[in-house]
C-alpha cells in the first residue's frame, strides 16, 4: 500500500471511530437525510439531482467547514479536475483543465478554455482567473461543454461562484488566520437593513505571506506577497416583484514576481554555453523545488490590481415568467518585472504591464412552471487589453543585455443569442433542447521592432452554432437516467507574442468539443446517499495547441504560435457520492477515469519547416485516475461544538510540458487536508493543516525549444490556526 495512503488512513479512520461511538438516540434520527442542493448551472435555481449533467457543487455548509483560500482548492471536489496556478504573472494565472481540456499562458490573447464564473460574470482571462475564496455561497463545478448557456471558451466546462446576498437583518463575521511562513489572513463581512426595502453588505479581507519559496542568490524569502480587498454589495426590493443589486470589488495585490526553476538540460544553450544546468531530471538547478537562484526584482514590485462592478435587475412578471439584466465591468492593471530563466544571470527577462477591461451585457427570459420551461436570451461582449512589453535578452550577444520592446493591442467584439428549453412529455420524461448563435470579432495591432500593424491592425470575425440535446427519465422519485449531447467551442484569435509579420496576422481558428454522455442521479436509503455516475466521450476539432518557437536572429529570437493542427478523443467516467452515515458523520467521495488522446496531430512544432508527427504527444493535466475522500464528524462535546474534517485528494500521473518533457512529468500525488475545529455559540476555533504529505508536484513547465526550460512546484505543506466569530 502506498505510504502516504497509509498515513492518511489514521486521520481518516479517526472520523470513522467518532462515527462508532455516537449515542444510540443520534443513530434513529438518520432519516432526516442529505440536505437538497441548489445549482444554477443552467442559469435558473433547480435542484442537483433534476438536471440531467455533470456537475459536482458545494453549499454555503461545506464551504465554511473548509480553508479554501482560492479557486485551485476547488479541484478536490469534482473528478477529472486539474487547477494549478502557473506563476507567470502577478495575481495569480488560472491553469483550470477538465477532462483534459484546458490551457495555461499568461497573455490575454489566449482565451480560456473553462470558464471561471462569479455572480454571473465570466472571467475573460488566465490572469485573474484565481478567484479568492471570500464569502463564498456557493460553488459549482461544471464538467464538458456549456457552450449553450455559458458560451465560447466554456469548451472545457465552468467553474461558477455565487456570494451570499444582503440580508435585512444585522449579520456578520470576522475570521483571522496565522499559518507558517509567516502568514497572516484576516477577513470579514457585516450586512444589515437601511430600511425595508434597502440592504446592504460590505465585505473585505487582507492577506500578507513571506511564501514558500527562498531566494538562494539574495539569501531570503523570494515570493512575499500582500493583498487587500474591499467590497460593498447593495440589494433594492421596491416591490415583492422588482429587485436591483448593485456590486463593486476593488481587489490589489502586491507580491514578488513567481520565482521560477531552471531545468536546462546538457543540449540546451543555457546549460552548454553558460554553465546554467539542471542538478537531474526533475532536479532544478538550485537543488531544491523551494529555492530559487532567480536575479529578478524581490521587494513586492509586482502589482495586480482588479476591479469588478456588477449591476442586475430582476422583474418576476408572473408566477411563471421573470426578466433578468445583467451587467458587468472588469477591469485589471499590472505590472511584473520577470525573471523567466530562474538563474543568477540576467538571460531572459521581461517587464510586462499590461492593462486590461471587458464590459458584458446579459438579457434573459426564464419560464419556470408548466410541462414547458426554458430561458432565452441575449448576450453582448466587448473588451480590450494594451500589453507593453519589454524583454531583456543576455544570451544573444556577449556582455550584452538588448531591451526589445513589444506593444501589442487586441479587441473582442461577441455577440450572443441564445436559448434552453425542457418539455415534459410525463412528469417522468423530459426533454431538453439548446442552442447558441455567437458572432465574433477580433482586432490585433502589434508594433515591433522589425514590423509594426498598430496603426493598421489586423480584424477577423467567427461565427459557430453550439447545440444541445437531452432525455431523461425519472424511473422514481430517486433515481434518474439521461442522455446528453452538447457542443462547445474556443474562439478563434491572433497570437499575442509574435516575432514575425506572418504570426502577427494570421489568424488561428476556432476549435471545437462535441460531448457524448450516459449517465444516473440517484438518492437511496432515505436520501441519506446520494450517487451520480456518467460516462463521456468527446471528439476533439481544430484543437488550439499554443508552441513556443525559436525564430533565430529576430526579436527576442522566440515566438508563441497558436496552431490549428490537432484532433483529440476523450473518455471517461465520473462518480459522485455523499452518505449520510449517521446524523453526526458524513462521507463524500469522487472517482473519475479519463482516457485523453490526440487521434491526428501533424504540425511542425519546433520551426525547421518539416512537418512531424506528434500524435504520440500525451495532453497536459490529463491525469487517468483521480478521486477524493472527504470525512467530516460533528458532536456536542461540553458547551460547544467540536468537529473534524479530513480530505485526501488523489492525482494521478501526468505531463505539464506540451513536449512531454520528462523532467516535469508528474507521478501520482495524495494532496491531504485535515482541520480540527470547536465552536462554543458563536466564535470558531479551527486547526487546520493543506498539503499534509508535503507533495511538491510541478504545476508550470515550460520548454523554451533550444534554450532552456523553467517550472514552478505547488505550494508546500500549510498549517495554521483560524478564529472565526460571527453575529
């Protein structure tokens, strides 16, 4: 048996012990059974186990017994999900891949690939991506294809958040957090009435940490950062009918750029020209994933700051029909000063500030009684980013750094319509129709040292239909079976790092996912389990492969190239189970096997003109096996309450490198979590420790073709201790 898996069953078994001295009295009130669980995946309030998809959500309950403390401590909720955090920009770049689809670059030219979703508003880039887990009411993990409702670059599936509304009556609290190195959380929320139609909420939070990570060649702590939060939410009910909510967060981070490894191996020019050389295979060159030799600016110079403004209305015109508006504007600015070759040199560097908005409108229509409901509506995009880029560049000529600017300015134009309906035929058989029109526009001006399109830039629009289709059968009252069909699709765009007029201005396309599935939702002993399984296929188009290239003797002698030149098969299945054991203890666990593949994939990756055969490639955080267990038991112990949680999350094997490189290939991972809490009234009391084992998986690989490769290891091992008080 596996060591760590052996260390892990203690904690777990300690849950189960609990279980097994609980009173006989607690044991006969097990028929109250598993709470119902709202979703709103599909854009309207339902129950979990009514809709006919994949879809893995916590409550507001589940979440507050957690330490979640962004969106990568989701993962461990839903199978076949892999989230890291790629280091390759200030505030955090979202790596969210599910089943195998998803992507991890740093410029907001490449669109996402799963969708990160709060209160309704997508964010439209990597950088960002990392949603802090602040008052969070409810999380919802979508799995394949929500082209129909979400729309383009949700071809993976979606991560949607909600936050806990105003309340009328005076509510709060306040949490603060100690944990090794030297971090410090502390975070809260007050609401209350103004008067009878009038609430309003206010949150903030401020987190400062030395990091994980030392800086060998200045001899300290290299990845300190400080953010700070402040948010306010107002909710206006003039009438039992009309509501308005009105929103705004100003988030600002303030940190060290991420303190990347060098892993160049003995044919790379940094390691056969400069000395600068991986220890081994997997190895970095300082020895340790945890020490960094990077020269790059320590001091907190890196910035990232985001602002969110949300504006909804909502009017229920009937008891069957509500019109809904929804407004959004985001907006980010920031700057790093980079070390990308992780050495004492200065070989590659860059200064990146870059600014950033999007403006999103959305209209929509749902009917919600009667053997026919849908929601129908329309969706408008429109955003810009301006990046200003400066690479310093020590390799190419002796004692020599070249500062090489790079401005580059993109625009996207989306336009949506789109609709979803379910028509009962019995009140056992359902059918449910979609489908998505989306017009896309895109602009890109890039002014370069050797060519220049900003005041001419180039323009490309896109169209796609995405459908879907569904029959259920509800063969009782618990149990569920579906079929589902459903279509998704990325944008297409221009390359946001182009050394060459031709990678400049031509344009990649879409890609596209169709999904296939089987699958049940079933409750059994008195609601007091709860088991949903599915099995998936998905055929894989004009998939989008971002490859970094040598372009010898132009620029900064690299560029990024987004090819059309893939097709891929995925399949799989998933399960999901919560068991009510007895009133006091509650199991939950997930399962998910992944078979990803590339069918055809003939492209010339690596610039010399000759066209290779790279079906044989493996995709990146497609790992075969992934599964959790979660344990929680809950007594009255004194005058209070006492409780434990333990999570062990498994990740199997895996490639982070596009190239497969071995020297970043991931072996299996059991990522365990553990909290000890009390709570006497109102005040909380937790211990709590993340990443037990001490797992130091990579989360970033990067192969620079010819010159050297970089990676970042996942935050090690976290304890600390919580007091939450609340009123």
């Amino acid at each position: 048996m596996n060591k760590h898996i052996q260390r892990a069953l203690p904690v777990l078994l300690v849950s189960t012990s609990f279980a097994a001295l609980t009173p006989a009295h607690a044991q006969e009130q097990t028929s109250v059974g598993l709470d119902e669980i709202v979703v709103t995946a599909r854009k309207r309030a339902e129950n979990l186990q009514d809709v006919s998809s994949s879809i893995s959500a916590m409550s507001a309950t589940e979440l507050a017994r957690r330490f979640d403390v962004d969106v990568r401590d989701f993962a461990n909720s839903s199978p076949n999900v892999v989230i890291d955090d790629t280091q390759q920009g200030p505030g955090g770049v979202a790596a969210v891949t599910i089943r195998g689809i998803g992507v991890a670059d740093v410029e907001k030219s490449v669109d996402p690939a799963v969708g990160v979703v709060i209160d309704d508003i997508y964010v439209g880039t990597s950088t960002g991506g990392l949603i802090k887990a602040i008052d969070l009411d409810r999380v919802e993990v979508l799995r394949g294809p929500q082209g129909t409702l979400f729309g383009r670059n949700a071809i993976g599936g979606v991560i949607n958040l909600a936050r806990s509304r105003p309340t009328q009556e005076l509510t709060g609290k306040v949490r603060g957090t100690y944990a090794n190195h030297d971090s410090l959380d502390l975070e809260g929320l007050v609401s209350f009435g103004l008067s009878d139609a009038i609430a309003v909420k206010f949150t903030a939070a401020h987190r400062k940490s030395d990091g994980y990570m030392y800086n060998a060649t200045f001899g300290k702590d290299g990845q300190t950062s400080e953010f700070t939060a402040l948010g306010v939410q107002v909710l206006i009910t003039p009438t039992d009918n009309l509501e308005f909510s009105f929103s705004f967060d100003d988030q600002n981070t303030k940190q060290d750029p991420g303190q990347l490894l060098n892993l160049a191996k003995s044919t790379d020019l940094f390691c056969a020209v400069y000395e600068q050389c991986a220890q081994g295979v997997g190895v970095p060159q300082s020895g340790s994933r945890y020490v960094s030799l990077g020269n790059g600016r320590l001091g907190r110079n890196g910035f990232f700051d985001m602002n969110l403004g949300i504006a909804k209305a909502k009017w229920d015109i009937s008891d069957d029909f509500e019109l809904q508006y929804i407004y959004g504007r985001l907006e980010t600015d920031e700057d790093a000063y980079q070390d990308w070759d992780g050495t004492a040199l200065t070989l590659f560097h860059t200064d990146r500030p870059a600014r950033y908005h999007q403006d999103t409108h959305e209209l929509r229509l749902t009917k919600a009684n009667g053997p026919l409901t849908f929601v129908v509506g329309g969706y408008l995009w429109d955003s810009a980013y301006t990046i200003n880029l400066v690479s310093y560049i020590g390799f190419a000529v002796p004692d020599t750094i070249l500062a090489i600017p790079q401005d580059v300015r993109q625009t996207t134009k989306s336009y949506a319509g789109f609709f979803e309906a379910d028509y009962r035929f019995t009140d056992a058989l359902k059918l449910t129709v979609g489908g998505r029109y989306t017009k896309d526009k895109k602009t890109s001006g890039v002014l370069d040292g050797t060519f220049s399109t900003w005041d001419d830039p180039r323009r490309e629009s896109w169209s796609k239909f995405t459908p879907k289709a569904s029959l259920s059968y509800d063969v009782n009252d618990d149990l569920m079976v579906y079929g589902l069909f459903s279509r998704g699709y990325r944008g297409g765009g221009f390359n946001g790092r182009p050394s060459t007029l031709s990678a400049a201005t031509v344009p990649y396309d879409p890609e596209t996912v169709d999904n296939f599935k089987l699958g049940f939702k079933s409750e059994m002993l008195d609601r007091r389990l709860r088991l949903n399984v599915s099995a998936f296929l998905m055929k894989y188009d004009d998939k989008q492969e971002d490859v970094d290239v040598p372009t010898p003797g132009i620029g900064t002698g690299r560029e990024n190239r987004t090819l059309n030149a893939a097709s891929a098969e995925m399949k799989g299945i998933e399960a999901d189970l919560t068991a009510q054991i007895t009133e006091n203890f509650t199991l939950s666990a997930n399962l998910g096997y992944l078979d990803a593949k590339y069918k055809d994939f003939l492209a010339d990756t690596n610039n010399d003109g000759v066209v290779d055969d790279n079906s044989a490639l493996k995709l990146r955080r497609a790992p075969k096996w992934t599964w959790a267990v979660s344990a929680n038991y809950e007594a009255e112990i004194g005058p209070g309450t006492g409780w434990i949680q333990a999570d062990l999350h498994y990740l199997g094997a895996h490639e982070i490198t596009f190239l497969n490189n071995p020297a970043f290939h991931n072996k299996a991972q059991y990522l365990m979590d553990a909290s000890l809490n009390y709570r006497i009234d109102k005040t909380q009391i937790s211990v709590f420790g993340r990443n037990l084992f001490k797992e130091d998986g990579w989360t970033i690989g990067y192969d620079a073709q010819g010159l050297w490769s970089y990676g970042a290891a996942r935050p090690s091992r976290t304890y600390g201790v919580s007091v939450t008080q609340s009123f």
